[in-house]
C-alpha cells in the first residue's frame, strides 16, 4: 500500500486543490474522535460526556465539524459535474436543444452513479456485515446490554451517509441555480431555513422543523459551489477546478475579507441565537434535550457552519506550504482512501473496545471523574488500534467500479434519481431503526413505519436502479469526496 500511495501523491496533478482532501479527511477524524471522547459508558448503558459535564459543550463549537464535509462535498460535486458535462458526447440528433438535453440527462445518471459508489460500497457492506451480526444474536437469544446497545448505536452515523446522498441528487439542478444567481440562490436557501425557524418556534407550525434537513445542509452545500467559483475570496478553486497559490501582501489580505466576514458573521450570529432564543448552546444532539441544533438542523447550525467554513478558509494558506510537503500530502492520500470506511466501523471498534473490557471485568470507572479521564488515553489506543484493524479488512470496497465503455442511455436520468430517492430513504431508515430486534423494529420515516430489512432492501434496489441508468458513464474529476 505504501508505494501504491507514494505512486499516487507523486502523480498529483498540480490543478489538485490539496487542501480539499485534508479537509475531507480532517473533518472526518474529528468526527471520529469526537464520538469516542462523548460515548460514557457503564455497565448499564451508553451515555454522553457533555450530559455528565454540561460545561464542555462550548467545545462542539469546534469540534461540531460536519458542516466542513458538506462544504468540501459541494465544491467536489461542482468539480465533477461539470467535468462530467465536459466530456460528454456530442448529440445526433435533429434538434439540438433535445439533444443537449438527452445528453444532460445521460450525464446525471453518470454522475450519481459515480457518486453513490463510492458512497455505497463501503456502505452496504457495512450494513451487511452487521445485519448478520444482528441475526445471529436475535436467533440466539440474545441483544441484552452492552450488545442490544451496540445494535442500535452502530447505524445511527449513517444519517450523514443519507443526507450527503440527497446533496449528490440534488447537485445539477442546485449547481444551475447557483450559476444564475451565485450568493443569492446561498441566500434563497438560508432564508428559507430562518423561515422554517420562525414557523417552529413563532408559529407553532408542527413538523415544518424537518425542512430544515433540506435546507440548512443544502445551504452549506451551496458554499461550496461559490469556493469552486473562487468567490469565497481566497483564490481556491475555479471553472477548471485548479487550485491556485494563495496571494501575497495586500491581496492576501483582500483575499481573506470573504471567509473574515463569513466566519465573524457566522460566529456572532450563532452566539446572539443562542443567547437570545431558543436554541440550544450544544451543537451536537443532547439526550431528553427538547430542542436540538443537530435534529433537525437549526438556523443555529447554519450560522455555525458559516463561522466553520470561513475559519478553514482562512486556514487555507498556511495548509497549501504544509501540504506541498511531499510526506504531508502521502499521508493525506493514504487517508484520502480509507476516511469513509473508518469513519463507517468507528462506533463499532469503540463499542468492541468497552465490550473486551467488560468480558474481562476490567472497572469502568464513573464517567469524568479522575480514574476515567486517566484510562481515556489507553480506550483512545485501543479504538484506533482496532479500527485500523477493521479498515485492514474492509478498506478494498471503498474503492468504486472502472466506468464501462458505453455512455448512459437517453431517458436515464429519472430512473437514477428514482433509485437515489430509495438509497436515501433506506439509509435515513436505516440510521433511525438500527439493528436492535432486527425482525420487529420498526421506525416512522415519513409517516410510513419501516423496519431495517425493508431499509436494507430499499438502499439495495435503489442503488441497482442507479447502477443500471448510470452504467457506461465517462469518467470525470476525481476531486474527492
């Protein structure tokens, strides 16, 4: 592996935007850290840190950095659409309008196609992997505990998987939205999400708040189609996707006004919501909490993920001196490659680590005292340890399928996005069922009750359905995620 990667990083084209890739992989260690840091764990039952220590909530202001991965997701998905756009075959037909449309059309399933791939593989297996897992405790009697905890716990990280899906499928009507309109369609999306609050928490509107899923994430998406336009003001991104050298001297500084307006903006309107309405200071999901910035997203959120976003773009510079190190940028290809398997079997090696050391009666000593910070580190080893392990095993299906040879058939496109609304709704399913009483679960998803069998059959069928409208698709960028 290690001259396969070497290989690659020395293969770099220079147009790559090498600080992407360290924010993709970035943003999904902290995510990783941050859940093996909050999961408080007795004998009894799986707890949060910030619930036993409310005065470590002002941290998931830091550490609350999944709006970075939808940011860089938007940026990426621009890049390779319009690659994909590039290269596709010119039309015969008569009508030149009708075949620019066939051709769009051919190119969205091509592009879902590559997209659900990457995302599902590793995806699926892990789901699969774990459904038997949790067959063979039901059928033996078993779920009690620690492992009836585990089942349910381990999909609930798949809710990211779910709603980057509905980024992917929303991607070339966005992206045409944003090329008429630039900051304003960001605006339109915005607004919309300050509407929905409004309509919550003034209005009393029931069940409004679930819009918010649509349009705070989409929002942030959004920002990342203006970075690929270089109009975040750092000099990242463009038509082409280059990456260009940051800026000396004053236009250095002029560079930085956007990202310093974006996160100063972000970071008081975030403080003055929380300290004036009714959102809570937690930028992740507290238990028995009634209001909560994560589920559904809040206004709240959004301003936070504006401060997240102009701070890394404010990063940006010093990042690309340490990233043309050839050793730094190695270590971001290798984990390039294997971020969304770890980030899929995290939850499982953590809960594997507690499990060991229960079955060895070894104490676990109460949440945040002294005994439990003191064992942190030797818990923290041990996932990383164990994940490395499970990333060994699993980190070959993270890597998608060559296109075929054949470009998408006329008329592909709703058939796509017919089996990317399935993969979407079966993976949130998924994410809000577990596998905790496999056979009897059910959860309401839309007003419909689902249970994981059906979820797994759902994300199944749709992405077959994406397989078979997108197959033959030209390949186009390769700027992850």
């Amino acid at each position: 592996m290690g001259s396969a990667v070497r290989v690659l990083a020395e293969a770099t084209p220079a147009t790559r935007d090498r600080y992407v890739d360290l924010l993709r992989v970035g943003s999904l260690a902290v995510v990783v850290l941050g859940h093996w840091m909050m999961a408080a764990v007795t004998p009894d039952g799986v707890g949060n840190l910030l619930a036993v220590v409310p005065a470590l909530q002002p941290l998931t202001w830091l550490l609350q950095v999944m709006p970075v991965f939808f940011f860089v997701g938007g940026f990426s998905h621009a890049l390779s659409y319009r690659s994909l756009l590039r290269k596709r075959p010119e039309g015969s037909a008569a009508s030149a309008s009708a075949a620019s449309t066939t051709s769009a059309d051919s190119v969205y399933a091509a592009f879902l196609r590559a997209r659900l791939q990457r995302l599902l593989r590793p995806t699926m297996v892990f789901v699969l992997v774990w459904g038997v897992v949790a067959l063979l405790v039901q059928l033996l009697g078993g779920g009690g505990g620690l492992t009836g905890v585990t089942l349910r716990l381990v999909t609930q990280p798949l809710w990211f998987i779910g709603i980057y899906l509905a980024m992917v499928a929303f991607t070339p009507p966005l992206l045409r939205l944003h090329e008429r309109y630039g900051w304003g369609a960001f605006a339109g999306l915005a607004g919309a999400a300050a509407a929905v609050d409004v309509l919550r928490f003034a209005a009393g509107v029931p069940y409004v708040e679930f819009l918010n899923f649509a349009f705070v994430w989409l929002a942030v998406h959004q920002l990342g189609f203006l970075r690929a336009d270089g109009r975040l003001g750092t000099g990242a991104g463009s038509a082409s996707g280059a990456g260009s050298t940051p800026s000396t001297g004053l236009g250095a500084l002029r560079s930085l006004r956007v990202p310093a307006l974006l996160a100063g903006g972000g970071l008081i309107g975030a403080v003055v919501l929380v300290a004036a309405g009714p959102y809570p200071l937690s930028m992740v999901g507290m238990p028995g909490e009634k209001v909560s910035n994560m589920a559904p997203p809040t206004l709240a959120l959004l301003a936070h993920g504006l401060w997240l976003v102009g701070a890394v773009e404010l990063l940006r510079a010093p990042a690309a001196r340490l990233l043309a190190r050839p050793r730094a940028w190695r270590t971001v290809v290798a984990a390039n490659g294997v971020a969304m398997t770890a980030f899929l079997w995290h939850l499982t090696a953590m809960l594997g680590v507690y499990g060991a050391l229960l079955a060895l009666d070894v104490p676990l000593p109460e949440p945040a005292t002294a005994a439990w910070w003191a064992q942190t580190p030797l818990r923290l080893a041990a996932a990383a340890a164990l994940t490395a392990a499970l990333v060994a095993a699993f980190r070959t299906f993270e890597h998608p399928a060559p296109p075929s040879a054949t470009t998408p058939a006329p008329g592909s496109g709703p058939l796509a996005a017919l089996g990317a609304t399935l993969c979407l709704l079966g993976v949130l399913g998924l994410s809000m069922v577990g596998l905790g009483g496999l056979l009897e679960g059910r959860t309401a998803l839309i007003a419909i009750p689902v249970s994981a069998p059906a979820a797994v059959a759902m994300t199944l069928g749709g992405w077959l359905l994406v397989e078979r409208a997108g197959r033959g698709a030209v390949r186009g960028s390769d700027q992850r995620p």
